[in-house]
C-alpha cells in the first residue's frame, strides 16, 4: 500500500539568534498550508511541566497563525489522537516522551494514522526522535526507562538532531558526535541522517527531502559521513529495510 505520511522534522525549536521555533516558520508555513491545518495538537510529554510548555509553543504557533491544544489537557488521549488532523510532538527528553507514549497506548495508534494520511506529524528534538526507527541515536541522557527503545517508526532509519561537528580549536579532544554514532554502527545497521540546528526533514508520501540553510550529514554502516547539501532528496532512506 503506497503510503502518504506528511512529516515535517525539525532538528530543534531554538535556533542562534531566533525567537522561539522562528527559524522554522517557512517550513511550518508551508506544511501546514498544503495540509490545510489550522489546528494542532501539541504533545508537551518531553518536559514533566506541561502547561507551561504547551503555553511556550502555543503561543509561537498562534503568532503563526494556528490555534494549539495540549493533548494532557483531555481527559481521553487516544480519542484526542483520533479525532487531531495534527500534532507536533516537541523536545525534551527523549526516554521520558517515548515512555509516557508508550504507557498512554498512543504509539501504535499514531504511527496507524499518520502512515494513513489521517495524521499529519510535526516533530522537534525528541518529537523527532521518536518518529524514527529507534531512539538509540538520541543525545539525551536515559533519565526514565522506556519498556522498548523501538520508536513509532514513522521512517525506517534513525536521525540524530542537534547534530554538532568537532570543533579543532576547542581542547576538548573526547568523543565527538561522529564517533558516537560510528559506534552506533558497530552494533546496528540502520542509517542515522545527523540534522544540524536550524534544519529539518520534509517527508510526503515516499519523497523526503532537507530543508534549511545548512548541510545534514547522512552516516551509513561502513562509511564515511557524507555531507547533505539542503534541498536534496533523500527519498533512497525512506526504502531502507534491515
């Protein structure tokens, strides 16, 4: 069955000399307008305080023009994830967000909707980790224990968001975040696209493609990383199968 999920991935709401998800208005601008959404369901569990999150993203988004309700604020979230045209899933912690999804029963029924074409998905962060394969290439620290680290698996390869270069000048000469995912790939073969600040993953349907103003970086088991000019297709990840 051809499926026509409508993703949009972001690497991180805070951008370097931007408001609050501002460096991402074009891109949210335009996913929700070919989605005709005006309304979005926002998922606050990364962070333990959830009214106050919900207020921080609602009040970006309705500055952008679309109207926000936080999924905890009703008292039945598998009707709440039924009845949503879409949903942003935001950042934070990634073992916590992937757990309470799991303990609320919503990963099966999201990844139902959203491979559908019933749900769209916005993510940043964490809410782009889990949309993934797996969480094992997330940089947050394991401060609860999810029952899986199998993720909703909206794509089949992993991203790692926040994706940071070595720095030479710096004396920090520890692991860099290639060598973390090089030892990803010692144990897995799954693809991880590495997303820097201030970029994003665009898919419709089986088309994927990068968006912003900077390179991604694509880490592949047995290979160098290879830079991702932005505006390339990278539709080939969306057929990996392990």
């Amino acid at each position: 069955m051809k499926q026509v999920r409508q993703l949009l991935l972001i690497s991180s709401s805070k951008v370097h000399g931007h408001e609050f998800l501002h460096h991402a208005r074009k891109d949210i601008d335009n996913f929700c307008t070919k989605n005709n959404i005006l309304r979005i369901l926002f998922v606050p569990y990364a962070a333990r305080d959830h009214d106050a999150y919900t207020d921080k993203v609602g009040t970006a988004l309705k500055g952008f023009g679309y109207e926000t309700s936080g999924i905890h604020t009703y008292e039945n979230k598998i009707e709440a994830i039924t009845n949503a045209q879409c949903v942003f899933v935001g950042g934070g912690n990634t073992f916590l967000l992937l757990k309470t999804l799991y303990e609320l029963n919503l990963v099966n029924l999201i990844r139902e909707r959203v491979l559908n074409g019933d749900l769209h998905y916005m993510g940043s962060s964490a809410g782009t980790n889990v949309a993934t394969k797996s969480i094992k290439t997330t940089n947050d620290m394991p401060i609860v224990y999810p029952p899986s680290f199998d993720a909703i698996g909206l794509v089949p390869f992993n991203i790692n968001p926040h994706y940071l270069d070595a720095d030479p000048s710096n004396t920090h000469q520890g692991e860099t975040r290639e060598t973390r995912l090089k030892e990803f790939h010692e144990c897995n073969d799954t693809p991880v696209l590495g997303l820097r600040e201030g970029t994003a993953l665009l898919v419709d349907g089986e088309k994927a493609v990068l968006l912003g103003e900077f390179n991604g970086r694509l880490f592949r088991k047995g290979e160098e990383g290879q830079e991702i000019k932005p505006n390339t297709d990278l539709s080939f990840l969306l057929q990996w199968r392990d």
